[in-house]
C-alpha cells in the first residue's frame, strides 16, 4: 500500500500530448490514449462539471460501452448523450485508433418530452472504449482486457454493442468479448459481490425475430460461458446473476429506418433518466466525483503494471489521498484565518478562546463536509492529525496568553497576601502560612478557571502549565516568607542598633570596671524585649516566626539563631567601631583631667601647694591608665571575657578580616578584643604626653602664684 501510496502521491507526467479537444467537441477527452498513458487532464476536465449542490459527492454516474469495432457505438453514445465521439467516415472506413475517450454527457435523449432531450442533471459521465474487436492477437487481447478491468471497476451500465444477425452465433468475436468482460468482473468483484448492469443493445434490429427470444438466446449463452470459466476458490457455484443485472433494448437500422433508428435512441434515453431508471444506487463505485480522477488514475496504473486489482485497497488508498489534500486545505485556511485574528488587540481571554474556537470548529466542519464521504477509519485518523496541528497552533497563542496570566497572578498573590498581612498584623490573628495558603489555593483556582476557557480539545490539557504554575507560585511564596524574614530580621537590628550603640557609648564615654557588665546586662535586657517575645512556647507552635512567617519549625529555629547572631554582630561591630585609638585616648584624658583638675564636687581646684599637684596627679594618671584594659578587652568585673552565645565566625570574608586584624599575638577578630598591644601603649604614650604637659601647666601656675 505504501509504494502504491508513493505512486499515487507523485504521478508520472504523462507523455501524451492529446488534449482535451477543442471546440466542436469541447467536452470529450482522451481518457487514455492508444500507448495507454493516462490523461493528466482528467480532474480539470471533472471540475469543469462539478455539482455545487452535491454535498456527497455521489451524485454521477458512469456508462461505458464495449463490442466490436465499427457497431456504431460513437453514433449511439453520441444520440443517446449529445457527445461527440469520433465517428468512423463513412467514405474512408479508415481504421479507428485504440483508447479510451471520455465525456460528460451534453444531454439525455428523451422521446417523452417535447423538446425531447433531458438536462444531464445527474451528470452521466460516457466512457466510449475504441479498438476493441474480441481478437486473438496477443496486442488487441491486452488492451481489450485492460480497457475492460478499467470500465468495470467504475461503470455503472455496460452497453454491449451487438448487431441482432450475431446473436446466437456463439463462436466469434462476440463472444470472446462477453468472456472477457465476465472473468474480468469476476476477478475484481468476487470478494466484494459488487453488481453492475449488463446492457445488451441489438443494433440493427428487423423485428423479424422478437426482442424476448433474441434476450433468451443471449442469456443462454452468457450462461454457457458463465458455466465454462473457471472461478476462483469459494465462487465455483454462484450464478451469473449474482454478478450482473442483464437487460436488453433493441435499435433500428439506421440507413433504413432512420426515423426509428433516431426514435429507439430516444426511448433508450428515456430509461436513463426515468423514474426507474437503468441506474441503481448498488451499482454506484461509491467513489466522491472529487476522488474520481484519483481513482481511476490509480486503477489504470494497477492494470498497467499488471498488479491484481483489489478494489477496497485502492479505495483507502484514494481516501487517503483525498482526506489528505482536503486536510491540507482546510488547513491553509484555518491558518490564514487564524493569522488575521489579531489576537493582542483582544483583552479578555473569553474573547480569545472565542475566536480560537470558531476558526477551530470553522477548519473541522469543513473538513468533516467534504472528507466524511471517505472511508471511515480513513477520515478519522486524518481528522485526528488535523485536529492535533490546529491545536498545536492555537497552543502557541494559547501558552503565551497562559504565561502572561500566570505572570499576572503571581504578582497579584504576592501583593495581595502582603496586603493581607498588613490588615491581619493589626488585628494580630491571621497565620501569614494561612494567608499565603489561602492566597496560593485562590490564585491556582484562577489560573484553572484560565486553563478551562483555552480547553478546547481532549488532546490539549494545559497540565505541563498548571504544574509549572503551581512550582512558580510556590516557590514565590517561599521568597515572601524568606523577604518577610529578613525583613522582621532587619527591623529587630535597627530598634537593637539604635538603642543599643547610644548606651554604650554613655557608659564607654565613662568607663568603670563593672562598664562590661553593664553594656552585657543592657545587651541580654534588649535581646529580651526584642527577641524573646518572638520565641513562645505555644500549644500549637512553639515560636512566634512560624505565626509570623509561616515558616516550619526548623527554619524558625533558624530565625531565632540568625536574629541573635545579627544582635551580636552588631554589638562588635557597635563596640569595635567606636573603640579606636583616638577616641580611647580622648576618655581616658578626660577621666585624668575630672580627677586632675576639678574637686570631688565638680568645682575647678585652686592649686594650694606643689605637693597637693604633684599627689593628684599621680592618682589622677594613675586612675586613667588603670581603665585602659576596660577599653582594650571587653571584659566583666570578675574578668571573664564577653564571649557571644552564638557563633559569629561565620562571616563571609571572615579569613581577609582575620589577616588583616591579627596584631601579635592578639587575634582582634576576637569579639571582645579591641585593641591590640601596640594601639594600648600608643595610647599610654599619648596620655603620658598629654599629662605631663597639664602636670608641668598646673606645676607652674602654682610656683607662678607663689612668687607674687
Ligand atoms: P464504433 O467504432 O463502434 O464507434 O462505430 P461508429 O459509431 O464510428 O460507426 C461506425 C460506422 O457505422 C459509421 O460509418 C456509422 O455511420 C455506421 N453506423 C452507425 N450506427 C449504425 C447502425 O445502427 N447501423 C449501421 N448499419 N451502421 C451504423
Ligand atoms: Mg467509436
């Protein structure tokens, strides 16, 4: 099937130059010519006569005539059916070339009506075989039995031709041609039983012998070869009847009676076109006139490459072809009609899927108008294929519109569910997870109700993009609660930073011993009021982060850990920050200086001796160097270092900051170590400096006052 499909999909050009003839016999055409090359013309010359009306394709008929050369079958075909068959010169007799010709019926010869002819309404297509004369000649034998495969396997009504002097001679020409014309049609319509109607027309009739005994003698014999063939395997016993309808009409001679020569052509008119007309649907091929051409190419290469030919394969093969270009049409149009939609000018998607589905339901109507006529398993896998190509381009519009909803949705659900958590946080009862759970639930709902709008066919489900969409929205809720964390993580920093920094630098400004245990104690006091509240022991959860968050349980603890972490960062950073060495200086002199140069009630101190200077001073300085190691190492009263709770080596470029830092033998990324040994005794160097020129001042105002 596949290499007759190949065939039949690239036909061979045909060699022949006849065309359709011009003029005077405009609507005859050399079906096949004497080389026997087919006539690529044939679908033209059809549709010049198709029947707009005729939704199924099934409103023609085929009439092939077939007998020996020179009966006068041209002459009949051409009064019955106003063609224009050659027809042998009477004067030349010359010798009538072989072929097969074709025409559309110009009219029906009629006797009944007045203007005795009858419009060929139901499109009686004439198939007028020449050169067949029932030989023995190995050529003629060929041709005869090629001509009459390619007749039976379309026509309807085969004329046999027959002078009345030749029936009931059942040796000669005649004969040989029944025989043939019966093994043929038995060959092709054993298995399917297909009928056709046997036409005897018995030309030259005298009337001497009656119609009815010249049908007898011609049944008779048709039985008799019927009896001699041999038939294939399960048919050995069927009657010729259940092959062939037989009727029989006879013909005056046409020289000598011509006016009743003329009047019997009109009555056989007649019954073709009468009410019980010679046709019967059962003969009918059942082939769609627009497959016509199709089929009969198909059968006529078959014959010629001598293949058996099996009548219900060439008629899936021709519904492929046919299903084929009428699906390949279809959906030129479809895509025409679907490009000239301008699909962004259209806002709703309602709209959208409107349109798709009316060019969609447009492409397959007609497809099913005009392919349904063709076998059925045929038509429904063409139709199948077509449906999956239109759907294939509606997707392409259909999954951009999707993306652009989903884009859509998931921008609202995160502002929405941000909205919501700005009302709830007010009343303080909604679970930001409830929120975004119900949120997430709502936005999946609508982006389904999306999906269902664009669902116009069982093969298309949209569920690769209600899959992904269901992942984006997920994850985009993840990130909310991952923002809403660092968000809730950074705000606790700043209220902790604010307070926090203004205290140490009050109590640093003025150190003491306890200083540490004073800035460790505000520290725990702020952690507490900032923190803690956050972490509650609840019956349902055991932290608020998860209230606050949504977050599962591990990812709360997580919350709890970082916000400590970010707590004591800041108070390195805080203290690190502020302890340099000029600062710790400016303290320290400033203790020295109150303990120097003003009285315990905070009055200046008027020098009354050098004594009382050189006493003071030694306390004084003595006091001041004694609060370097506060400043240097944060360090508690009882000396343990301040030592975090958590872990906060882990930052990212901790191995640079530990390079650069590390002083001797005093890593200063240590959290409480602040200044390294030789910033101390820099800064004990500038104090000494800087109190041994207030010593000296004050030393000499005293000597100064004593001399006056
Ligand atoms: P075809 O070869 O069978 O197609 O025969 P044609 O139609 O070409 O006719 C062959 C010859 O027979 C022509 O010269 C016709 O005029 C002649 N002829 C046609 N019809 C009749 C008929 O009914 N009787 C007789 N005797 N001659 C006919
Ligand atoms: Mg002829």
């Amino acid at each position: 099937i596949d290499q007759l499909n190949e065939q039949l999909t690239k036909p061979k050009p045909s060699k022949m130059s006849a065309e359709i003839q011009a003029s005077d016999s405009a609507f005859s055409l050399q079906l096949i010519d004497e080389n026997k090359n087919f006539n690529d013309k044939l679908l033209t010359y059809i549709n010049r006569f198709t029947d707009q009306t005729d939704s199924s394709g099934l409103n023609y008929h085929i009439v092939s005539v077939f007998g020996s050369q020179s009966t006068g079958k041209s002459t009949l075909l051409n009064g019955l059916f106003g063609t224009k068959f050659d027809v042998m010169d009477e004067k030349k007799r010359q010798q009538t070339t072989k072929g097969i010709w074709f025409s559309h019926a110009n009219y029906i010869a009629s006797e009944s009506l007045p203007e005795k002819r009858q419009d060929n309404s139901k499109h009686i297509f004439v198939l007028d075989v020449e050169g067949v004369d029932g030989r023995e000649k190995a050529d003629d034998k060929d041709f005869e039995r090629k001509s009459a495969l390619f007749a039976l396997a379309s026509t309807e009504v085969l004329i046999i031709n027959i002078w009345e002097h030749q029936v009931g001679l059942y040796q000669g020409a005649n004969m040989e041609l029944l025989k043939t014309v019966m093994e043929v049609n038995l060959s092709l319509f054993h298995s399917s039983k297909q009928k056709c109607l046997l036409l005897f027309v018995i030309r030259d009739f005298t009337g001497v012998t009656p119609l009815s005994n010249l049908a007898d003698s011609l049944r008779s014999d048709l039985n008799h070869i019927w009896q001699e063939m041999t038939k294939p395997e399960g048919c050995e016993n069927e009657e010729i009847q259940s092959y062939f309808d037989l009727d029989f009409f006879s013909i005056a001679h046409k020289h000598f009676q011509s006016e009743e020569f003329a009047k019997n052509i009109r009555q056989l008119g007649d019954r073709f076109s009468s009410e019980d007309s010679l046709f019967r649907p059962k003969y009918h091929r059942g082939i769609p006139i627009d497959a016509w051409a199709v089929y009969s190419r198909q059968i006529w290469e078959q014959i010629e490459l001598n293949k058996d030919l099996d009548l219900p394969t060439q008629q899936i093969l021709v519904a492929r072809f046919r299903c084929d270009e009428i699906s390949a049409e279809v959906y030129k149009e479809f895509y025409d009609a679907f490009n000239q939609i301008n699909f962004k000018n259209i806002k709703s998607d309602e709209d959208i899927a409107e349109k798709m589905k009316s060019v969609r339901s447009d492409a397959l109507s007609a497809y099913d108008e005009q392919a349904s006529r063709y076998q059925n398993s045929v038509f429904e896998e063409r139709k199948k294929k077509l449906e999956d190509k239109i759907d294939a381009k509606l997707f392409e519009v259909q999954s951009e519109r999707l993306d652009a909803v989903s884009k859509a949705l998931i921008a609202d659900f995160e502002q929405n569910a941000l909205k919501l958590k700005r009302k709830s946080s007010k009343d303080g009862d909604v679970h930001f997870g409830e929120i975004l759970d119900s949120s997430n639930s709502k936005c999946v709902e609508a982006f389904t109700r999306v999906i269902s709008i664009y669902k116009m066919s069982n093969g298309v489900t949209f569920s690769k993009q209600l899959e992904d969409f269901k992942v984006t929205l997920h994850k985009s809720g993840l990130e909310l609660k991952m923002k809403e964390r660092e968000r809730l993580v950074s705000k606790i920093t700043k209220k902790f930073q604010l307070r926090f920094k203004e205290k140490v630098i009050i109590i640093l400004s003025n150190p003491s011993t306890d200083s540490w245990d004073k800035i460790l104690a505000y520290f725990h006091e702020l952690e507490d009021k900032l923190v803690k509240k956050y972490i509650v022991k609840g019956e349902e959860s055991d932290s608020k982060f998860d209230f606050l968050l949504g977050l599962d349980e591990n990812t709360n603890k997580d919350t709890g850990a970082q916000i400590e972490k970010a707590l004591w960062l800041k108070f390195k950073d805080i203290i690190h920050d502020f302890i340099t060495e000029e600062t710790v200086s400016r303290i320290l002199r400033n203790k020295f200086e109150d303990a120097f140069k003003y009285d315990s009630d905070g009055t200046p101190t008027l020098w009354r001796s050098v004594a009382q200077v050189d006493s003071r001073f030694t306390k004084a300085r003595t006091d001041a160097v004694s609060l370097l190691p506060v400043l240097s190492t944060a360090i508690l009263e009882e000396g343990q270092e301040i030592i975090p709770d958590v872990d906060i080596s882990h930052k990212d470029d901790q191995d640079d900051e530990y390079d650069e830092d590390y002083d001797g033998d005093i890593p200063l990324h240590f959290f409480g170590h602040l200044l390294s040994a030789r910033q101390q005794s820099n800064i004990s160097r500038r104090l000494r400096r800087e109190t041994d020129a207030i010593y000296v001042d004050a030393k000499r105002s005293v000597i100064a006052g004593q001399t006056h």
